[in-house]
C-alpha cells in the first residue's frame, strides 16, 4: 500500500538510526520521502549515495532518497516523523513552529517530556505521539541494519476516537509493509511502559556495554532489572499508572526480541554523543521527588551514566 503520493508527503526529520530505519522502509514501498538531517553533510552524502538499508535476513538494498539539513528548514509536508532524541528537540522547535495547520507531526521520542515541549508550537490535533520497539542500528550516515522486529503503536498522547485519516492511512502503510502497527486512543500509557522498559535495558546495556539480549544471561543483571523496575513502577502509580508483573515479561522479551541490538544509549557512548539518561531515569527520579518516593537505584544510574557519557566527551574533546 502506497501512502496517496499527491497527498501525503512524508518527511522524516532527523538521520539517527530510527529515522533511517522510517525512511528506508517508507522509500522501499515506493513511497517518496525527504529526510531532514542535522548535518549539511550527511544531507549530502544521503542525496549522493542514496541510504542503504540491511534488512533482517540480512539482505541489503540501496533506496534513492531526498535529503536536506535542518538549517534550511522543513520542507513542505503533511506527515512529519519526528525521529530526533529527546535533547535535541529544542534544536528543531522554531523549525516545526511553520509547519501547516493541517499537517500531522508523529513524534518518536524515547523518555518523557516532549508532549510538554511540542505543545509549545503544535496544536493538539497536529500532534501525535508513536512507541515502538523496533531495533535499528546506525552503521553510518548513510547506512542503517534493522536489528529487530516489534510494534508501532501510534495515536494522540491522551484518550482520543483514533480517527485522524492520515495517521490511519500511516499505520495501515505500516501494517502493509509488515510491521505490527496500532492505532490506539492514548500513547500516555505506551510512553510510560516504555519508558521503564528503557529505563532498565538502556543504562544497564550502556554501563556494562553488552547488547540487550546479554541482559537476561546474568543472574544479577536480571535482579537489578527487577529491582530498577520495582522503583520506576511506584513512581508510575504515583502518576496514575498501574504496572504489573506482566509489563516485566514485556521487557524481557523486548531484550530477547532485540538480543543482538545494542541499545541507543549504548551506541551514544559508543560514539561520544550525550544520551538521553535525563529524560528517562532523571524523569523518574525527578517525578519520585516530587511524590516522595526514593529511587536510589535509578538515581545511581543517572548519576553513572552522566559520568560516563561526560567522561567520553571529555575524551574525546
Ligand atoms: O528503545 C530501545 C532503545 O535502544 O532505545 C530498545 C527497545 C531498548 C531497543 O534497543
């Protein structure tokens, strides 16, 4: 199924792995797409090289796709997805501020935060919010290995009819393109589960550096994880959400079905980029201030990681 080419134009903003994930299967089913990079040179290198794709069975196509830096704005579309990581959404706020009445901006963002932040410049209809546990690796500006299969859940952040035709036409692409793809009434719920989902694999993968799947081959890994996920639930009870032993079960299987995939935090401190540890732990830890409850485990992390990440930039620098 082809997204109504006259009618949708879809423009995936940001070149991490998630976006060239979006973009490689949004070119593959022939759908045109325009990718909105950080970097005038990877911009180039895209529109030049075209973004390689290797595909879980391990096959590797090329795509043509159309490329631009953020410093030239967005181009004119109706289906933005945002792909771009938390600490960079600030960056790309004055670029979205133009975008149409009518358009649709689906937002991917690990962590919490950005509902807060996007509603400074979009209307409610305009905005939509999207979890997936898909796995994605990043091999280079132009190139990009799909390292795990999981669902797309898609929808408004708080109760809505799910009936916004383009953002159904989007999930029905994707459900035609093999994914697992929803269109559910509220992603508050998601967010929240996959917010604990990353809270444990992402500083666990990253502090130890082992891939997702390594997780569950150490007894204790597999106690921290269940301890990490005793504090983060109490917090989530305290902001109106009820997590259970299944969500859990939903986690490691999330490790199982991403065992090769290295997390994106992980890849952060591998390439020396700031993660997004502050908008998911330091969220939980900051929301548990708020209620009183103590969250010395995730507070650790937050601090670990912190240290890590600065000590890699440092590093570098
Ligand atoms: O979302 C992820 C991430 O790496 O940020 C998971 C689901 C943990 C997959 O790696």
């Amino acid at each position: 199924m082809l997204l109504e080419p006259m009618t949708c134009q879809v423009v995936v903003v940001g070149g991490g792995s998630v976006g060239l994930l979006y973009a490689a299967r949004l070119a593959l089913s022939g759908q045109p797409v325009t990718i909105v990079t950080r970097s005038s040179l990877q911009a180039n290198q895209l529109n030049e090289r075209g973004l390689s794709f290797q595909k879980l069975n391990g096959e590797t196509v090329t795509v043509p796709v159309a490329a631009r830096p953020i410093e030239e704005g967005l181009p004119e579309g109706n289906l933005y997805l945002l792909t771009v990581k938390q600490p960079d959404l600030h960056s790309v706020l004055p670029a979205l501020q133009g975008v149409e009445l009518k358009a649709r901006v689906i937002a991917l963002q690990n962590g919490m935060g950005h509902y807060e932040l996007l509603r400074t410049v979009l209307t409610e209809t305009q905005c939509f919010f999207a979890i997936h546990t898909e796995g994605a690796r990043r091999l280079s500006p132009t190139e990009v290995v799909h390292t795990g299969t999981g669902t797309l859940r898609v929808g408004s952040w708080e109760t809505s009819d799910c009936n916004d035709p383009l953002i159904r036409t989007f999930v029905e692409w994707a459900i035609s393109t093999g994914m697992e793809a929803v269109y559910e009434k509220a992603i508050q719920p998601f967010a929240w589960r996959k917010l604990i989902a990353n809270a444990l694999i992402n500083p666990l993968t990253a502090l130890f550096e082992i891939p997702n799947g390594a997780l569950l081959e150490n007894s204790h890994t597999q106690q921290l994880m269940r301890d990490l996920f005793v504090e983060a639930a109490t917090v989530a009870a305290y902001a109106g959400q009820k997590i259970e032993d299944a969500d859990l079960q939903e986690i490691v299987s999330i490790c199982r079905n991403t065992s090769r995939n290295l997390s994106s935090m992980l890849q952060d401190i591998k390439k020396r980029r700031p993660t997004e540890v502050q908008s998911i732990n330091g969220y939980l830890v900051q929301v548990g201030k708020k209620a009183g409850i103590p969250t010395p485990l995730h507070e650790t992390l937050l601090r670990v990681i912190l240290l890590k990440s600065d000590m890699g930039i440092r590093k570098e620098g």
